[in-house]
C-alpha cells in the first residue's frame, strides 16, 4: 500500500541517507533562467553541491521560474548544502543581469521520499516530465484542473503525444538525456539506482528508462499523481510514513511533539476517526448542514491537522464558507457542549495527538 501525507506546510528534515524531491520557485514565480549561461551556470552548481557537500543527485530538471532536483543525503546536510546553493546562484544571477533585493521565493520546499520504494522512481519520472506539464502541449494549469474536478479526457491524440515526446526527448536542461541514453553523464549524477528499479542490466536500463517515463506520455500524463508529489509532505509507504513520524516526534520533543505530528495528519484519517466516534460513514454525514460530525471533521483537519480551509473545502466538496463557518461554530460549541467536547477529546486521542485544546 503506498501512501501520500498531504500537507500545506513542509517539515525540514536532514535525516542521514534520507531521500528528498526539493523545489524552489522565484520570488513573486519570476523567471530565475534568463538565457542558456544562467541554466548552465546553475547546473554547474547542482554538480559542485554533490561533490562540496557529499549529496547523491538522483535526478534534476531546470523550468523558467523553478528548479526540481531529488537527492539523497548520507550525511543528513540537506539544508546546508541547499542554502548554499541557492545564495551562490542568487548572488551571481544578481551581479550578471543588474538586480538585487529577494531572488527565491523563501526557502526551498522539501519533501521526504521513500528511497527503497517505487516512489523514488516515481519521483524521477515526474521531475523528467515536468517539460511537457505546459499549456502549449494541453498540460496547462487549466486542463489539469479539470483533470483533478473529475473531467477525466480521453487518450490524447498520436499527434499531441508525438509533440510531447519531442518536447521531452530534446529538452536539455534535465537529467532525462542522460537517464535514456542521449548525452554522456555527468560524474556527479547517479543514475544506477533508479535504473535497477526497471531493469536488471545496465545495459537494458536507458531503453527501459525510457518506456516507462514515455508510457506517461503515451497514457495522458496523469495529473493526480503529479499534483500529489508536490503537494504532499511525504511520499512513500505507510510504514514509511509512520517511521517519518516517530522520528520527527523525537526530533521535536515532547513539548512540541503533538504540533509536529500534526503536519503529518490527512484528511483520510481525521475521516476515520470520527466516522469511528460517531458510528456511521463519512457519507452519511458529510453534506447535512450544521451536522456535529461533519462540522468536527473540518475542526480537527483544521485545527489538529494544519490544513487551509482551501484544501478542506476541496477534500470535503463543501463550499469555502460553508467550511470556515463550520470550524468557527465548533470551536464555540466546544467551550459550551461536554458531550461534544467529550467526542472531540476521544477523537485526538485515537489520533495520537496529546493535545486536546479546542
């Protein structure tokens, strides 16, 4: 079973030999890439970060306002390392065309990955198909909305995949070219252990590298699998996930410990717990107005499990203020109604989560 924590926010983990899918998007989603010497400039660091700080670079792709890159990190130095690379690129971005003042959009976003597991595989597929995720190839903001709304297209015309396909084949700035075959490596890229996960020889992994990552193409790109890689917190297994936790809890301390857990919560699971409390399904409930059950739902994915009334009203398929109504009439009821104070308490404790303020 494979599981995605979806999550607004995203915890910093330097774990030793942990693996991560790392993004970092210009201030205001400017163009961080002007020409070609600023995407080769940057790939120059990418290869000096592996060898200066001991990083293993899995895969990267350069896009106009963003960069991706999945790395592993024997030492546990992700920030370290990251830090520096995004201040040395900043700093001579700045000095060659003229600019100063903030470059990157805060700080880089960074997503734990199942290293042992297919997602890491998963991860590099994506990140090498992020040239083709444009509107001008029908893989725009907006037919991937609809995608997500549930307007499921048909297979994509020959025609749209062989454009596609090309786009992807000539890109240059990505580790794609040299995952499949088309350029010599670099020394500091290593490909062997994704290419073990789709072959058995060496020999065999460029060609087989390439069906797979082509099969998306040739499927239609699947949006949801590509949404949830950057929106999640977490990717791999249920035991992945559960181990990502125990770790940040001891990390933390017991002071902060409920708040870090907290970021690792679904919505799936606060679902459950409540349907558990409550002794009926999610559906019987989920759409009647003024509804405790319903109502306590998007109190504890609110309160309890850092998500945005956004992403509630998303998951929920309620109305943006249906939700924020909801949350705000159930922290008052909680300071007035024991039994449902009672009902809430059991629910964080089913949870995990120690704390049990409304």
């Amino acid at each position: 079973m494979w599981y995605v924590a979806d999550m607004a926010r995203h915890l910093r983990c330097n774990a030793r030999g942990g693996w991560y899918h790392i993004t970092t998007r210009g201030v205001g989603r400017r163009e961080i890439f002007e020409d070609d010497r600023d995407r080769e400039h940057f790939v120059e660091l990418v290869g000096e970060l592996a060898v200066r700080y001991g990083v293993v670079l899995h895969a990267y792709v350069l896009m106009g306002n963003h960069y991706h890159v999945l790395i592993e990190t024997p030492e546990g130095n992700a920030s370290r390392a990251l830090q520096w690379m995004n201040v040395s690129y900043a700093n001579w971005f700045n000095a060659r065309h003229g600019r100063s003042g903030q470059f990157f959009q805060g700080r880089y976003r960074s997503i734990p990955v199942d290293g042992e597991g297919a997602w890491a595989l998963t991860c590099s597929v994506y990140l090498h198909l992020n040239p083709v995720r444009i509107q001008a190839l029908g893989l725009g903001k907006s037919a991937r909305a609809a995608e997500r709304a549930g307007a499921m297209p048909g297979p994509p015309e020959r025609e749209t995949i062989e454009r596609r396909l090309a786009v992807l084949r000539q890109y240059r700035w990505s580790s794609y070219p040299a995952y499949v075959g088309y350029t010599a490596p670099p020394a500091w890229l290593t490909r062997e252990v994704l290419w073990k996960r789709v072959a058995r020889k060496v020999e065999e992994a460029p060609a087989a590298y390439r069906r797979w990552t082509e099969a998306y193409i040739r499927q239609g790109v699947a949006e949801s699998t590509g949404s949830r890689l950057t929106e999640a917190l977490a990717i791999g297994s249920t035991a992945f996930v559960e181990k990502l936790r125990r770790r940040m809890s001891a990390l933390t301390g017991s002071r902060t410990n409920a708040r870090a857990w907290r970021r690792l919560l679904s919505f799936r699971e606060v679902v459950q717990a409540v349907e558990a409390e409550a002794g009926a399904p999610w559906l019987s409930f989920a759409h009647r107005r003024g509804d405790w059950r319903r109502d306590l739902v998007l109190h504890v994915g609110r309160m309890h499990g850092g998500m945005t009334l956004a992403e509630l009203a998303a998951r929920a398929e309620t109305p943006l203020d249906t939700v924020a109504k909801a949350v705000r009439r159930t922290r008052t009821r909680l300071t007035k109604d024991r039994r449902l104070r009672a009902s809430h308490t059991r629910i964080l404790r089913a949870l995990g989560d120690s704390s049990e303020a409304p």
